[in-house]
C-alpha cells in the first residue's frame, strides 16, 4: 500500500506544480472505492445533507450526522487525506465551541483535517483551531451554508469589489493557518490570480483549470444524484438509469418467479413431503 498522505505531502504538490485530486464519500464502501482509485483527499462533505438524507440545504446537518459518516468513510480510506466537514453552526458560535467540535472530527471520527465556510470574518476562528493542533482547510466564493445571504446558489466575484474581498479573504486564510482553500463558484481569472497570491494550494469548485486542485461530488460526478445537477459538473458516469434498469429487472423476476434460479439457490438431497408428513 502506498504511504498515507499527509498535510506536508498536499502543500508540496503546489509547490512541485503536480494537481491535486479530491472527491467526496460519505461511506466506507464510496471512501474505499475513491481512495484505490488513488485520490489525493477524501472530504466527508455537508452535502450528504442533500444527496444522502434528501434535505434542500446543507444548513440542517448535525455534528452527530458529520461525526456518524465521517466515521463510516475512515474505514474506507487508507491512503488519501480525509476531511470533515464542520457542519453549520458548529464552528460560529465561539472559538471555544470551534476548537471542541473540530477536535472530535480528529479525536471521534478519525479525520486528518476539517473544512469550514468564510472568508476574512472567519480568521479568528481558522487560527484558533490551526493554534489548537487541528488543520484546517479555508472555503471562500459560493459558501452554501450562507447561500441564502449571498444571493442564492450564483457565482461569485464577477465584480472588482467582490474580486478584491476574494483575494482578500484568501491571503488571510492562509495568514491564519489554513492549509489548503477551497474556491466555488468564482470566474477562473479570479482563481489564477488567488492560486498565484497564496502559498498554500486552492482546490476547485466550478473555479476553472487555474486553481492547484479539484473537488466535485461524487454522486454528481457519477451521475447518482438527480435533483439538479450544477453546470460545472462533469459526468464521468450516468448510473441512475443503470440502477433503475437493475433494480426494475430484479422486481419483474421476483414477480415472475425466475429469480433466484438454480445457479443462485442452495440445494440438497431431501424429500420435502416426508419432511412435511414427520
């Protein structure tokens, strides 16, 4: 088995130009199949909230759930990088609060790092976890926890104010002790000029081919979520309609009487009416 990668080993891809591979799991059946495959970081990611509990936001998940799937996805992984999402309301609260929840991602359900939404307003925070031992990963533009605040699901930074507060936010991130930020949802000329300003490596999102790294959802990715399927997405995989198809196929063969077949049955030597006339 390859050696498991480490937060030194992510910040050294940047700095030897090598693009650095991310995709969610929730499961440890997901996190095993993404990990062989040979993906740089694994991130446990609150949209489970939509595509796993079939919520229409992010904004409802729970440590609980975060800590119950993080768990689930650390026996799968054993060569990428795992991240934790900290969930809504997890980490705002105070640094103290901050500190505890990111602590049990690591202590409870075996991440190597967490992620949390906000730019500059969230340094205090970013530090505060980083200072207690913890690493964190910084996440700016689209922030779907505070969708709603930003206008909606939309893209970010298309003005020079907004541009300028981006690049910002991402040199103070890194000031604070982020390892790594992600960027959703911002023009690619924004990203380069972020990629290019900070040390540290920026992971993609619907951010262009500039950024260090990339992140989708898997279940976008291989075409197993439905609902909407964002514009930036690329589907490697349409698996949907083959698990219908399946699925569809077993019922009518249970109906039918034609599943299971010999080749699928357990047989033996046995006269079925003695057994029943004992």
């Amino acid at each position: 088995m390859d050696k498991k990668i480490t937060i030194q080993d992510i910040i050294a891809m940047k700095k030897n130009g090598e693009k650095i591979s991310m995709l969610t799991a929730y499961d440890a059946s997901f996190a095993g199949l993404i990990d062989a495959a040979g993906i740089d970081m694994v991130l446990v990611g609150d949209s489970l909230g939509m595509v796993l509990l079939g919520l229409n936001s992010t904004v409802p998940v729970t440590m609980e759930e975060m800590l119950h799937h993080c768990r689930a996805a650390s026996r799968g992984v054993k060569r990428a990088l795992l991240v934790g999402d900290m969930p809504f309301m997890s980490y705002q609260v105070s640094e103290s609060e901050a500190i505890a929840n990111a602590g049990r991602f690591l202590k409870e359900a075996g991440c190597d790092a967490v992620k949390l939404e906000g730019g500059s307003e969230m340094c205090g925070i970013v530090r505060a976890i980083a200072t207690a031992g913890i690493s964190v990963m910084g996440h700016i533009g689209l922030t779907p926890q505070t969708a709603s605040q930003l206008g909606g699901y939309k893209v970010q930074g298309r003005d020079a104010d907004s541009a300028r507060r981006l690049l910002q936010a991402a040199r103070d991130l890194e000031s604070a002790g982020a390892f790594a930020i992600v960027l959703e949802c911002i023009p690619a000329q924004l990203s380069e000029a972020i990629s290019k300003a900070v040390s540290i490596p920026t992971i993609g999102i619907g951010a262009g081919n500039h950024c260090d790294g990339q992140v989708l959802v898997t279940h976008d990715m291989v075409g197993m979520f439905e609902k909407f399927t964002p514009s930036f997405v690329k589907q490697y995989v349409n698996l949907a309609p083959q698990i219908r198809e399946a699925v569809a196929a077993y019922h009518e063969e249970v109906k039918n009487g034609s599943f299971p077949d010999e080749e699928h049955s357990f047989n033996m030597q046995l006269d079925v009416q003695s057994l029943l006339d004992q």
